[in-house]
C-alpha cells in the first residue's frame, strides 16, 4: 500500500515520542522509504540510534550541521509525498502556527509542500488553552491535516485519563493511507459545496438566522478539495474561517444563494447542500430600525428550497441534501430524500450534545435511492466529510 512512497516522519519533545518507533517500523513494513527529523528535545524521550535503525536512514535533527550539509532543510523538505509529526507538542505547534523556524524540523515544513499531517499529543489542558486550539485552527486553515489527539490514558497515573492521547501508531499509519489513496479520488470533478447559515433582514440592523457553524461544510468542502476536486464553496456567515484550498462565495440571504448555486449548477458535477438556509424571510424589510412596541408582528413569507428545485433540475449532476431531525423526525429520511430528488441524503441529530450544530463531532445516517441506510458512528466532522465524499465518489 505505502510501496515507493516517501514519507518524512518528524518527532518532538513529548511523552509520546517513546511511540515513533513503533510508527517509523509500521510504515517500514508497509514498504515506505522512511527519514526521520527530530527535535532535540525529542532526543529526551528517543535515541537517534533507535530511529536510524528501524528507518535504515540517517537522523537529521540539527539545523547547522558540523559536517558539511549544504541546504540540507530545503533537501528534506522536497524529498517526502507526505510529512507526518508525531508526536506535534503544544510547543512545535505554536511555532509552525506562527511560521517560526529555529530549529531543522520547522525550516523543513516552512519549504515543504507536501501534505503534512500532525498527531498531536499533550495535557488535557494544554490541549484545550484556548491559544493551542487557535494554533491548531490556523493551521487547518493553512491545510495542515490533524489525527488526534484522542481520550484515554495520559502520562501519568496522577493526569489519569483524558482528551490528549496521541493516536496510536496504526491509527496513524491508516490515515496516512488514507490520504494516499484518495488524493484523486475526486480528480477533474466540479463539486460546490454549501455551508453556513443564511441571514434574512427584518430591518437594518436584525435579523433572521439560525446556530449554524458552518464546520461540516467548511469539512467538506476542504476534504472535497484534497480529494483532488474544484471545489465552489457557497457560504453563508460562519463561526470559522472557510477553507483555504476552495473558491469561496459568500452569500448572505437564501436568494442569494439561490442565484449563485444556479449560476454554477449546469458545469458542476455534484452539489453538497450543508448550509441551514432560513426557511422563512420577512415580507418586508423595514427601512429603518423598527422601535420599542407593546407588540410586533412579524410577516414572514417561505424562501424558496434551492435544493428542492436543484433536484427537479437535476440533469447529471448528483444531490446530496442535509436534514437536521430529532426524535419523531429521525424517520423522514427517505421521504426527504424523495421530495428533493436526492443521491444522497446526511440525516443529522438535532437532540444530542455531541452531534449537529456547533460542535466538532457528529453522528449521522445516510438514506440513498435504493433504499439502503447506513449509520455512519460518533467521529470528527472532517471524517464524517471524508465519509461522505467516499460515497459520493461513488455514484460520480
Ligand atoms: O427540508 P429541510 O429544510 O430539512 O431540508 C434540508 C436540506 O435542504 C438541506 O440540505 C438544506 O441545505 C436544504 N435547504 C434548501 N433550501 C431551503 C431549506 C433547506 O436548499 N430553503
């Protein structure tokens, strides 16, 4: 699987470093040529000599070398197909996040244009501070690719357990061949993907919208993107920051959006519908601020369902439509499905802390045409997203 494949492996100053050997001899076995490049607080928790042998590489940790070395960070940097950090400290991540470079393994990223993927793995609250979590967040925006961290065991008998745990090894290795396998999976396809939510004015300064983040479409449509697709991303105001590898259009209002999918629609291929597009907008828009009343009524009329009438339009072009459900309303999948002419439909849970709007995570099933319905268990959005562009690469 990983035959021929150059992948660069990094290591810095964690706990979890005593793992990267253990990563280094899996992707050996599977065949990969192997470098590492480690920091030297790496070296507290791993020899070189350990690294050198499974890798049957050289160690390159310093970044002015005794021996004569010439440009080796800008060597390493255009050897790998793909360059993985694992462990990435709280440390090594606040440095790439601010494109900071004092040491070999820093320079190597700032001249590499390969795919990198980190593994995190620190304390639960270093994980959580918020300037960590703002680091990791750039970087995605940047295109950095994260696995972990995940909850269990940590260092010590005294943290216990908690969110922080670098991903095992394997866990690692199979992402990794993940990302290898489906770089083209969605190569020469136009796909637009939807996200956020839309705002309807009911005067100059309110108006109607709903919590929508915009993270499941934001996923998508990155993922879309490595996947090797030209991805249009028409987006509503969001929580994040739209990906950085995609066309992005904001729009503000359901006609707007509207105007713009139907403008891309004839040339795409597939249409991802994440957004939360207000049902409903207000007949009128007031000129002017509307003041203090005993009551106020609004006047509301229905915004038309783009996806609705995408799907009765629909020539070769694949549908995939979100439903947001709770309870008694876990059972419209298929009918909505139906309604809208879809290939697919995501129905997400409304009613679970861990799932739907605002959170990293989500749980879903998928409804297709031919009846078939598939739970897709608790994951990150980015998987769920990877998920469902695997299905859809499917039907294209
Ligand atoms: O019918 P419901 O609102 O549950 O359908 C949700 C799906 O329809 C989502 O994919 C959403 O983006 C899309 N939608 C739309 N236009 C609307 C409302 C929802 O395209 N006015």
């Amino acid at each position: 699987m990983l035959a021929d494949r150059k992948i660069l492996v990094g290591a810095t100053g964690g706990i979890a470093a005593y793992k990267t050997p253990f990563l280094v001899r899996q992707l050996v076995e599977k065949k990969a040529s192997v470098r590492v490049v480690m920091t030297e607080a790496a070296g507290n928790f791993v020899t070189p000599l350990v690294l050198e042998t499974l890798s049957g590489n050289p160690v390159s940790s310093e970044l002015f070398p005794r021996q004569f070395a010439s440009t080796h960070h800008i060597e390493l940097a255009r050897w790998p197909d793909l360059i993985v950090v694992a462990p990435a400290t709280a440390d090594f991540i606040g440095r790439v996040a601010n494109g900071l470079a004092p040491d070999l393994l820093c320079n190597v990223l700032l001249v590499a244009t390969s795919t990198v993927l980190l593994a995190p793995a620190m304390n639960t609250e270093m994980w959580f501070h918020s300037q960590v979590q703002e680091n990791c967040a750039k970087l995605e925006k940047l295109g950095y690719e994260f696995i972990g961290p995940e909850e269990g065991k940590l260092a010590t008998a005294s943290e216990g357990e908690g969110m922080g745990r670098m991903s095992e090894p394997d866990t690692i290795v199979k992402r990794i061949e993940e990302i290898f396998s489906e770089r083209e999976l969605l190569k020469g396809k136009r796909i637009v993907v939807t996200g956020g939510r839309t705002e309807e004015a009911i005067d100059p300064v309110r108006y109607l919208s709903n919590r929508s983040s915009g993270k499941m479409g934001a996923a998508l449509a990155r993922a879309a993107a490595r996947m090797g697709a030209q991805v249009s991303f028409v987006h509503g105001r969001m929580s994040v920051e739209p990906p950085q590898n995609t066309d992005n259009f904001l729009v503000l209002t359901a006609e707007e959006m509207q105007k713009k999918l139907l403008e891309l629609y004839a040339k795409s291929d597939a249409v991802i519908m994440a957004a939360a597009v207000s049902d409903f907008r207000a007949e009128k828009v007031s000129r002017e601020k509307i003041r203090r009343k005993e009551h106020l009524t609004l006047e509301l009329v229905p915004n038309p369902d783009i996806l609705a009438g995408l799907g009765k339009s629909k020539k070769k072009q694949k549908l995939v439509g979100f439903a947001l459900e709770a309870g008694g309303g876990l059972g419209n999948g298929k009918k909505k499905l139906e309604e809208k002419n879809l290939d697919m439909l995501v129905l997400n849970r409304a009613d679970e802390p861990d799932a739907g709007f605002d959170v990293d995570t989500n749980r879903v099933t998928l409804f297709f045409p031919s009846g078939k319905k598939e739970e897709v268990p608790l994951a990150s959005k980015d998987e769920v997203a990877r998920v469902i562009l695997r299905k859809l690469a499917k039907l294209l």
